[in-house]
C-alpha cells in the first residue's frame, strides 16, 4: 500500500516563493485534485468524503489563493510551470509512489505541463473539462477573447470581465445559490477569499492559461495514462468541447462524467463513483 508521509489534516508546505496549504483525509493511495481558476481545496470538500475510503485524498490551495500565501515575486508569464512544480513539490511531500490526479478546468492544462515534466510521479491523470486554446480549433481566436477579458477586468473590473466570460465560456447556469440568512464566520471567510482569489486568477493567471502550450508529443509518448474527461451536462460549452478535443489529440476519447463543469461538486456521489471506475481502469 502507498506511504504517505504526513497524517490527516492541515498542513503547510514551503516552496520557492509561497507556503502551500493543503489537507489529507483518508488512506490508500494518493489521489490529489487540482482546482481551476479562482477555486481553491475547498472545491473537493464534498467529493473528498466519497473517496477517502479508497484513497488519501490530497486537496490544496494553489499559490496566490485563500491559504496559500506568496512570499516572493511571481513571474506571471511562467504561471503553469510554476504551479505545476507546486504540485510536483507536494506530491514529493506526501508520497513515494506514483499518484493519481484529477485537474479541473485551468487545473487541467497545469496538469498536463505536469505530466510532461514529472510522469515519473503519476499514475493516472484525468483532466477534466479542459478549456485551453491550445486544444481548439481556432487557438487565436480564443487567445484573443481570453486576452480582451483580462483588458476587461484591469480597466473596467470583475463584474464586465465575467459577463465576457460567460460569454467566452457558454457555461450555463450561475452556480450554487447564495446563502441564506446572516452568514457565518466560515461562509464570510469564504466570500472574501473568493473576492481576492477572484482577483488574483484575473490579475496574474488567466493570461498564462490562455497561452500555455502543452507537449503534446512528450504527453502521447510518455507512461501518464491520461483520461480526458468531460461533463453529461455540458455539451455545447467550450470546456466540454476542450475535453473532447484533448482525448482525440491523445489518440483517446473522452470519458463522460456527471454533471456539468463543477459536477465534481453538484454531482459528487456519482462523481465519485464513476471517478473510482476510470482510476481502476
């Protein structure tokens, strides 16, 4: 059975430049999430509780997000590579095995530089709903809308970046309901580091997303089993076609997941299951 080297809990690790949050819950082998855009660990709190049984579940806020300070100066154009080395960096932390991850959305295309770069550290990789031009038919296009939403939000703020967002993005739906009442101190928590981290994927990040290209060479050719996955629920958005054209440019096809973009959350228990049966294999 794979080793993990810290207990279930919260833990802190330091890296170059920033000190990662991260939490563990379970045993077996380790299976860790990566978050998309402004999400941070919280994200796969609710699926996290249908795996732990199976797996040490490794969930974290990446640099620059809620928990995870910086403590450094941080090259925005080399964003992927260095959060994709976050990663590489914590997986080293919690085991000595190969590792199973599943990346969501913007975490998707960081995992795939991590794949390239450290194939030695996974096994399984399922990025999910990826929505990178570099796997689009029309790459200049999306680049260019991905680039006026960044122009958007420094001149004009979140609220008009978001609305081209949607737009850019075809995602349906406005997501889970606000609370009701007066908040708690956690879910206050919670708004303000949405609001921050909302700035920062903005700010620094989202650009980087749009202009990373992967090595799709060193991705078909090297020992990562890679499963490009996809939501039931989302056909006729752009991070669905992203996962579909990803699986074919990786001579695969896309796994159908439950739910839509965030199903992993809306979704979790048959998330859950159907994650179980693709990391069997």
């Amino acid at each position: 059975m794979d080793k993990v080297n810290s207990k279930e809990g919260t833990h802190t690790l330091k890296v170059p430049g920033a000190s990662l949050y991260y939490e563990l819950r379970g045993s077996g082998p380790v299976l860790l999430f990566m978050p998309g855009g402004p999400a941070d660990a919280g994200a796969f709190r609710n699926i996290a509780g249908h795996l732990q049984s199976d797996y040490t579940v490794v969930t974290y806020d990446p640099r620059g997000l809620s928990h995870s300070p910086l403590e450094g100066p941080l090259d925005d154009d080399q964003i992927v590579q260095v959060f994709a080395d976050d990663v590489h960096r914590l997986l080293a932390a919690v085991t000595k095995e190969r590792a199973n991850v599943f990346a969501s959305s913007g975490g998707a295309t960081i995992s795939l530089e991590l794949a390239a770069r450290h194939p030695e550290q996974l096994a399984t990789l399922v990025p999910h709903e990826i929505p990178s031009p570099a796997v689009m038919p029309d790459p200049a296009r999306r680049r260019a809308e991905m680039e006026d939403i960044v122009a958007t939000y420094r001149s004009s703020g979140i609220g008009p970046a978001m609305q081209k967002f949607m737009v850019h993005t075809n995602i349906r739906g406005g997501g889970p309901p606000p609370p009701q009442g007066e908040p708690t101190p956690e879910q206050r928590e919670a708004m303000a580091n949405m609001q921050r981290n909302m700035d920062f994927w903005l700010g620094h990040y989202f650009q980087a997303i749009a202009d990373y290209e992967p090595d799709f060479d060193a991705l078909k050719k090297g020992p990562v089993r890679i499963v490009s996955a996809v939501g039931d629920e989302s056909q006729g958005e752009l991070a669905h076609e992203g996962g579909v054209r990803l699986a074919k440019l990786l001579g695969s096809e896309a796994v159908v997941f439950p739910g839509a973009h965030g199903g992993f959350d809306s979704d979790a228990a048959d998330f859950a299951k159907k994650l179980k049966e693709v990391l069997k294999g």
